[in-house]
C-alpha cells in the first residue's frame, strides 16, 4: 500500500464522505483493521489514522489497494479527463466534477456510479494515459528531437490497433 494514500494527509484529498462510500465495498478489510466508519463523514469524524494504519499494514486486498492506486494517479485535471473519455467510450455514466469534490473525489465518485459496472473503468483509464503519455528510452539516446512532432493517438487510431493486435494475440495464444 505504500504505493498510494501513505499519510493522512494525503487520505485528506479524498472527500470524507466518498472515500466512506468506496471503503464500505471492502467490509473485510474494515473489519481485519479495525476501522469503523461514521454514518455521516466529515472532515471532523472522519478514523484518518485507522484507515491509513490499515492500509500501511499490508493486510488489505489487493481490489482496495489497486483502487486507491488508480485514484491517487488519476486524482488530477488529467487523470479526472482520461476517466470521462473511458466512461464516455464504454457508455458508462459518470457525473460531472462539482466544485465541492477534489479530482481525487470525483475519480472515486466515478468508480462508484452504477456499481459494479464501473469497477474496471479506472484501470481502462489509467491504462489510456499510459497510451497519450509521452516516453522516452533512458538507455538508447535519441540521435535526433523529434518530440515536437507528438501527436497523441485519436480514438481511431486506438481502434485500428484493437482491431489488428487482438486477432494476433490470439492466433499466438492458440
């Protein structure tokens, strides 16, 4: 769990009363930390310290920990934009950000909506950033720059390569 939400400070991103909702799913988890969560969160009432000790002792499923994983690097203005292309392609409802939920909040509130439906939409987006992300090799030096003429995939373009790469994978699979 160290990868994600190590300190309470960082818990504090997460809307009180969402991460309550998201944290209810993992009611094993819960009851192995010891956590008990308040009917009615806030910032005030909110067991920070429990929840961050039960997710540093390595005791929590590995669902748990991937959402919190997912949540923390999708928790931005870009993250938060990956999520509503991915619902939008897989015609999955997510609300719009409101100004009182953080983008870490609001990445959750999405994992939530229409559950169990979108359970895997936050993996689907952050697998898509690691697709529009720009990357370099650290062991083979470029000879030449061509960084300015990036362009990031369409969703054409993604398309066109699910539809080449799966038949391929799957003619070597077999």
């Amino acid at each position: 769990m160290s990868r994600s939400f190590d300190s309470v400070k960082r818990l504090k991103f997460l809307d009180p009363d969402v991460l309550c909702e998201a944290l209810r799913h993992f009611p094993d988890d819960l009851s192995r930390g010891g956590v008990t969560l308040p009917d009615d969160p806030s910032a005030e009432n909110m067991p920070y310290e429990a929840v961050q000790r039960m997710l540093m002792s390595g005791n929590v499923s590995d669902a748990l920990s991937d959402l919190l994983y997912y949540v923390g690097k999708l928790g931005d203005a870009e993250g938060w934009e990956h999520v509503v292309r991915e619902a939008k392609l897989q015609g999955l409802r997510v609300e719009e950000r409101s100004g009182n939920h953080s983008f870490a909040g609001c990445v959750m509130r999405a994992w939530l909506a229409d559950w169990p439906l979108n359970c895997d939409l936050l993996e689907k987006s952050f697998a898509r950033t690691r697709l529009y992300s720009l990357t370099a090799y650290h062991y083979f030096p470029m000879d030449r720059d061509f960084r300015d003429k990036y362009m990031p995939p369409d969703e054409e373009a993604i398309r066109r390569l699910e539809r080449e790469l799966v038949p391929c994978l799957l003619n070597r699979l077999l």
